[in-house]
C-alpha cells in the first residue's frame, strides 16, 4: 500500500505516504546516498530534496525548483519500486528485531515481525486512552500480552476477570477499536483458569464460555 496523504499548507512542498504495514521498520532521514538507487536519481535529477521514512509513513520534500504536481508522480513510482521488493524499506536493523536468528534472512519474516510492532504500538495507545480509562473506571484492566501475525493477545485483570460485561467490552468496545489499526486480523484473549477475583461481578460465567460465543474469537 503506498497511498498520498492531503498536503499540509504549513509544508506546501512535503508529500507524506501512507504505508502498508511492516514495508518500513525505522525511523530515519537518510542521507542521499544512503538512498535506494530510484530515490538517489531523483536527487540527482532535483525532483527530491529530502526523505523521512518510519513506520507506517514517508515524507518527502520536492526540489526547489519543481512542485508537488509535477514532482508526485516521479516520486511514487520509485518509492513503489523500492517498497516492493522483498521485505520493503532496506533497514541495517532488521537483524535485531526478528524472533529468530534466521528470519533476518527471510523478507517475509522482517515485514510480518515490523508490522506486528506497529501493530502492538497502536494497541497500547488503545489500551492506554480512552478504553483504558473506561475500564480502569469500573475497577478493571486489559493487558496486552503480545501480538503475533496480526492476532492481538490480552489478558482480562482486576474486576474484569470473569465478569458477565467483559463480552460486551471486548467485542463492541475494545474489537472496534482495533479493527481501525492497520494490520490488525484478531483478537484472544489468554486461557484463565484461575478462580475468579472476588467482586460485584464474582458471579457471571467463566471466560472460556463467553469468549467462545464471540464471533471472531479463537483460542
């Protein structure tokens, strides 16, 4: 995906990307040769006069002597170019962000590893925000526990944990919230079996019964 974002009337001459997730895992404004060879050209040519990448977004800034109109088109092919090939955006990072030793190797393994990060970073938002404050209001909490090709892990804590409404939470609350969040595929929860906290919700059903009527959700 490599969609333009509306101009900015306070940086007329910036075009900012939106980007498909895990296509680039690092914040950086590279030099121009450090630039794939498409972007370089541009360079050379004064079509681009600065690039910004991070993840899930680029921002270039066109040459001095061209404008956004002319200078767009240029710019989104060669940044198709370089995004896709295989595992998108070069990044000399990659090696440390991947869960195994040989995923640095694998394309695939980067984009799906940098779109999960991306992908748990807006979850925490989420969880932080506005859904975090609701819960933490009726003395609960959703921890994220991990995310892993698109499936989004909590854990139910505090009152919570084995309450009637937290079917209700989850789908129509906490889901339509993170069905907005590129890369997102599903949500689970873990396997409690622990007895439920005591509280004014001590008595609704086991999480493993509720959950199971959830459309979308899977152990």
């Amino acid at each position: 995906m490599l969609l333009p974002t509306p101009i900015d009337p306070a940086a007329p001459d910036v075009i900012g990307w939106r980007v498909g997730p895990g296509l680039v895992r690092v914040d950086d404004r590279p030099e121009d040769a450090e630039l794939p060879a498409e972007l370089h050209d541009l360079f050379e040519r004064g079509v681009l006069r600065s690039v910004h990448v991070r993840p899930g977004r680029i921002e270039t800034r066109v040459g001095a002597r061209t404008d956004v109109a002319s200078a767009g088109p240029a710019i989104r092919a060669a940044l198709f170019e370089v995004l896709s090939r295989p595992g998108g955006w070069p990044s000399a990072d990659d090696a440390h962000h991947t869960s195994r030793s040989d995923d640095a190797a694998d394309p695939a393994a980067l984009v799906r590893s940098g779109a999960d990060r991306e992908l748990e970073a807006g979850v925490r938002e989420v969880l932080d925000g506005e859904f975090g404050i609701y819960t933490a209001s009726h003395g609960g909490h959703v921890e994220l526990v991990g995310v892993s090709q698109g499936v989004v892990t909590v854990a139910l804590t505090g009152r919570c944990h084995g309450c009637a409404a937290a079917e209700v939470t989850l789908r129509d609350n906490l889901a339509a919230r993170l069905r907005r969040l590129p890369g997102y595929v599903d949500l689970r929860t873990m396997d409690e079996r622990a007895s439920w906290n005591a509280g004014p919700c001590d008595d609704g059903p086991r999480e493993a019964t509720f959950l199971a009527r959830l459309p979308g959700f899977r152990r």
